[in-house]
C-alpha cells in the first residue's frame, strides 16, 4: 500500500498474550486485518466513482513490524490526490473522514476478535 494510514497500538495486550503462550502474530494479524477491513469498506464507498479503478483498489495490506496499512494500491496511487487535493483538485479526505468516522468501530472489532481467538 502506497497510500493510506497505519492501524497499531496493541503491543502491551500481545505481550501478555506471548507470556501466555499464545499465538500472538496471528492473533494480531486476523484482529488488525479485519479491523482495517472496516475502514476500506467506509473508503471504499466514499470516493468518487469514474472508471472504478480506484474503488476496486482499495484494500488492506499485510502485517508489517506490527501494523497493517488501509488505502490504495499502487494502480490507484491517485488517492493521495484525492485526499490532499492539487493545484487543480479540490480536496476529498476520505481516508480522513474514513478514519473519524469509523475508528470506534475498529476498536470494537479489535476487541471481538481477540476475544474469540482467546475463547473469551
């Protein structure tokens, strides 16, 4: 992912889970995915639809040093413009907006599904 934003911030709880000997990266992969998985779908039905290109390549990438990046691909690197806007583009922060409007719901989904992975 080119462009986008970065979802972390669960190191302290996956520490107690390593402690506890649980499988911590995949915990952390699935709970992070699919939270990110909420804020590409608000992304996804944001942003201004021409040819579809940029809608269809909206996405979440994988785990990396503990984060998962929500946003374009690099066929759609035009999100950045989008959203920062250009000398000629005015600005459409759906990414912004993405991530205001549906960080409480991220949050939540986190929290379900480190509850399910933990039989909680």
């Amino acid at each position: 992912m080119d462009n986008g934003f970065e979802l972390n911030g669960m190191e302290d709880i996956l520490s107690k889970l390593e402690q506890m000997g649980k499988n911590v990266d995949n915990i952390k992969e699935k709970a992070l995915k699919k939270a990110g998985e909420v804020f590409a779908e608000e992304i996804r039905n944001n942003v201004p639809v021409d040819t579809g290109n940029l809608k269809d390549n909206i996405g979440v990438g994988e785990l990396e040093e503990g984060s998962v990046k929500v946003g374009a691909t690099k066929d759609a690197f035009y999100l950045k413009f989008l959203e920062l806007g250009t000398k000629n583009i005015t600005p459409n922060p759906v990414m912004t907006r993405a991530y205001e409007t549906k960080k409480n719901e991220a949050k939540k989904v986190i929290e379900q599904e480190l509850k399910r992975e933990l039989g909680l």
